[in-house]
C-alpha cells in the first residue's frame, strides 16, 4: 500500500500520547488495547490502579492540553475543578504543616478515570487514528533476516476486524503489520516475554522497591453548608510519612464532589484492606484532620488495596540487542512509586521526546528506536531521582547508594527543611511537579538560602534548649487562615 503505519500496543496515557504524536507523522496509527473502554467516567479493569489516588503534575497537565488543546475544558465540562495546592490544600510535612500562600499556579481535582476519559475522547477525534477495544496483543512479529527488525504484532485470529491481518491457519493467531511498533502497555508489559521469545535477550531492569502499599475508599462529600467555614482546605489534605512514622494519607476532592482517600505504608506497613481496619487506620494518623473530615463524608466504595507499588525501570537504552521499528514507553519503560505522583506526566513526556526524535530522524530511519531510547533515559532520569532515588534513602529499600546518592538526599533533607524560605519552596514546588529539572535544585542562589535557612534553624533550636522551651510543637489541625486571607473558592480554569 505505501502507506506507512504505527501499533501502538495499550491505549491509556502513554499509549494515547505516544499516538497522538505519531498521528502527525505516519499515515495511519492503530492503538490496541485488550480492554473494554466504559462510556464517558467510569472504571475499567485494565488499569486497576485507579482505584487510588491520581494526582496530575502541573507539568502533565500542560503537556496534555498541549497534545489535545481542549483538554482542560472537557475536563470541566466532566465536572473536574481547579484548586492552588499550595493554598487550598492542607500538608503536614515532618517539619510541620506547610505555610500557606497562593502560587498564583491552578491544579487539577479530577479522577484517573475523567482525566483518562477526556484524554482517549479528544484521541478519537484525531482524523488518522483507530483505537480498538478487546485487541489484546500476545506478541511480536519479528524479522530476523537481517538486522533485527519488528514488523508488526501478533494477535488472536478474529480479535480485531480488519482487513489488513495476516493470517496463520496453523496456530489460530494473525499478524498486524506495521513501520514502528510501540510498547505502551503498562508496567507489567509482556515485552520481555515476546522478546525472548524471539530469541532475543530482554532489557536488563532495575527495581527499587519501598516495600510500600496502597489502601483507598471513595467519599461522597457534605453538602456545602455542613463544611466548617474555618477549614480552608476544600481542595484536599495530605499527611506525609515522617522517618519514624512511615504512612501517609492522602485525601483529595475529585469530580462531583466525590473524595479520594489513599492511605500507603513503607516497609511492609501495609494498610489495612478491611473496611473497620482502613477506619481505625485513619483515626490513629498523626493529625486527626482526615478522621474528621470522613466524619462527614458518606463512604461509597469497598476499600482498594494494591502492593505494587515499585520503581521498576527496563533499560532498553543500553540494550544489548539491536531490534529496530520497537520502542517502549510509559510504564513499560519505567514505572515510578506513585507516591510521588509521576506517572502520567513522565508518559506524556517520553511522548513530547519521541515527537523531537521523530522530526529529527524521520518515521523511517533505523536508528530511530535506539536514539529515541537514548533520550527517554536521558528525560526520564530527573523523575527516577525523585522516585526511586529517594525511596533508597529507606535502610529497607534495597539497592546501590552511590555516595552522590547520599548526598543528594541528605540535601533534599535540608531544601524540604527550608522550604518556609518562600524562593525555595517555590523552586521545590516548581521542580516535584516536574516544571523544572531537579538539578535546579541545586543552583547557587537556592543553596545559599538552604544554608541560611539551616544555620537560622539551628540557632533557634540552641536558644530554645537554653530558654528550656523544648521542642516546638506541631498544632494537630492547620493553623486557621489570617484575617487578611480572603475565603477560598475554586480556582477558574
Ligand atoms: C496505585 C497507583 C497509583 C498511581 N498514582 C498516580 C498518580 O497519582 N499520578 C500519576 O501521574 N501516576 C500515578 N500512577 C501511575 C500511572 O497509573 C501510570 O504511570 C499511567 O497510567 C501511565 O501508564 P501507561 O499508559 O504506561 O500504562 P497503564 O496506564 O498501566 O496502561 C496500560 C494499558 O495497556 C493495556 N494492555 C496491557 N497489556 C496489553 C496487551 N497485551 N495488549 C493490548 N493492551 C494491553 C491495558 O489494558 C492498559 O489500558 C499510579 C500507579 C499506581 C499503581
């Protein structure tokens, strides 16, 4: 036919990014994914992890609506809001709870399954693109005549309805042809599997696991008149784990005012799944500001659990094996410890490499594949340090801790610990919602005020050992807002 072609294998976000940039530059792009998609928001069994908490970055946020110009304001239409984190939502950090000021920055309060559903609808709408349901792929068409090439993918005979397939009587299966083939389906992508098949060595991984679980509940929130005028944080409230405390509870407004709540353990602290358990759990969190807040809540959901929760990166960017017309993306080249809510956005830019590397080698180029690798490697490194490199700051995670390792968390230590200077929590703000490289962290200016900021903490802690005041102490609940604050309301989109 002439015509070129692109598979994209799991239509969720990295997949539906990955397609939306190659729509631009094959003729045809066909994603398949062995689920069912729901009609509008709705749960879907394919990606069971949206039973917990999905927060998007700031970062993911601009990088979708830059992809799918609309995006936001479908995302309204579905009932999504938008809040200032750093205003309407309450953190407990170990220091205490963090200052509150406007970032003058609107993030958005939507489920996974909203953000998902507008995501896949503004796809459909793209000209050259087809995303098929119930096409689960089950491995692939390899060349080994010459250099290693993929052709396409195989599929069970009658799973998908075109009349492009090549069938294979013998074994009940039929092959999908196609220039680049792109491994979006998810953290337990079977790759490996089909590789070795192939006869072909997978990608060496690298796991950095916390040990870490997830257990969730949605909440049907309180009539507007029943929240008490003086909690400021509508958007949501956060309990970040302390190093000898480690559990956290996120809990976030969603759509409809529907609420999340997510509670996770490291070191095999794993909440509880049963419904009195997950209740006893949330009462004896450090801050009672969630047990109260579920007080007036409604719960609508069974409790969610999930222990899956790992750094786990395949590293295809120094593969050992050449296998042109193949790449990997989102979780199936590095999947991140949701706790620091990366996922989606990191897809969405390995997306925004491939567009660059597509322009700069061309749909047809062999070195495609290999290039392409190099820099998701490179653009995936930032949010890997952030994840996996944080989380083997934990004695229990095992793992190499390079001495640069070290160092590095001991310095975010000391950034999280003088974050009240208002110059170096924004550039946290900026850097862990993926809007600036971690490295600019570690500019002159920023590790001048960390330095201030500590020599300032450790005078304060000498006079109060001489003023024998103790320890400051941390208020239970959020300080109530001051008289110059003005009420919050939902940020406009
Ligand atoms: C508990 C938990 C909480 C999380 N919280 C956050 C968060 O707050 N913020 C955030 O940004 N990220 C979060 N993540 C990560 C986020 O879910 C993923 O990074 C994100 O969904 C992008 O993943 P993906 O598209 O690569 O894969 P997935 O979303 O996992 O999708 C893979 C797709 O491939 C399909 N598929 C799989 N195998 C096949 C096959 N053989 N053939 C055809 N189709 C197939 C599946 O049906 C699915 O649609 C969280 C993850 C977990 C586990």
């Amino acid at each position: 036919m002439g015509r070129t072609h692109a598979i994209v294998i799991g239509g969720s976000f990295a997949g539906l990014a990955a397609g939306r940039v190659l729509s631009e530059f094959y003729d045809r792009v066909t994603v398949l994914d062995r689920d069912t998609f729901p009609d509008g928001v709705a749960d879907r069994a394919g990606v069971p992890q949206a039973r917990h908490v999905h927060g998007l970055l700031l970062r993911g946020l601009h990088e979708y609506e830059r992809f799918f110009p609309g995006f936001e304001a479908l995302a309204v239409e579905r009932g999504a809001t938008f809040h200032d984190h750093t205003y309407d939502f309450a953190v407990l950090r170990p220091q205490g709870w963090t200052p509150r000021y406007r970032s003058g920055l609107k993030f958005l309060s939507a489920s996974r399954e909203l953000i998902e559903s507008c995501v896949r609808d503004l796809f459909r709408r793209l000209p050259n693109v087809a995303l098929c349901e119930r096409a689960p792929v089950i491995g692939l068409d390899i060349d080994k005549a010459g250099p290693p090439r993929c052709r396409g993918v195989v599929v069970p005979r009658g799973s998908l309805a075109t009349g492009e397939l090549n069938s294979n009587a013998a074994d009940n299966r039929e092959t999908l042809d196609a220039d680049l083939v792109v491994d979006a389906s998810g953290a337990m992508s079977r790759a490996p599997q089909w590789l070795a098949a192939a006869e072909l060595r997978p990608a060496e991984e690298t796991i950095v696991d916390p040990l870490a679980g997830y257990s969730s509940r949605w909440f049907q929130g309180p009539p507007p008149e029943r929240w008490p005028q003086e909690w400021w944080w509508w958007a949501g409230a956060y309990i970040r784990r302390r190093p000898d405390d480690l559990v956290e509870a996120n809990f976030q407004l969603k759509e409809h005012n529907r609420w999340h709540l997510t509670l996770s353990g490291f070191n095999r602290r794993y909440p509880p799944t049963d419904e009195t358990g997950f209740t006893a759990f949330v009462e004896r969190l450090r801050s009672p500001i969630i047990a109260e807040m579920t007080r007036l809540m409604e719960p609508i959901s069974p409790v969610y659990a999930n222990r899956a929760i790992r750094n786990r990166r395949r590293h295809y960017e120094s593969w050992s094996e050449r296998l042109d017309g193949f790449i990997a993306i989102g979780d199936a080249f590095c999947a991140y410890n949701p706790v620091y809510a990366q996922g989606m956005t990191a897809a969405a830019m390995s997306a925004t490499m491939l567009r660059g590397c597509l322009e700069r080698f061309g749909p047809a180029d062999g070195a495609l594949a290999r290039e392409f690798h190099r820099a998701e490697a490179e653009i995936q490194h930032g949010p890997w340090m952030l994840s996996a490199g944080v989380d083997l700051r934990f004695p229990f995670t095992a793992g190499d801790r390079p001495l640069s390792l070290k160092l590095f968390n001991q310095y975010l230590d000391r950034v999280g610990a003088a974050a009240s200077d208002p110059v170096v929590r924004t550039r946290l703000l900026e850097v862990a919602q993926l809007m600036r490289p971690f490295d600019d962290l570690f500019e002159p200016a920023i590790m001048v005020r960390v330095g201030a900021r500590e020599i300032a903490q450790a005078a304060a802690s000498l006079s109060r050992i001489f003023s024998m005041n103790g320890a400051r102490d941390i208020p239970p609940m959020p300080p109530p807002p001051m008289a110059s604050e003005s009420p919050s309301a939902p940020v406009a989109a």
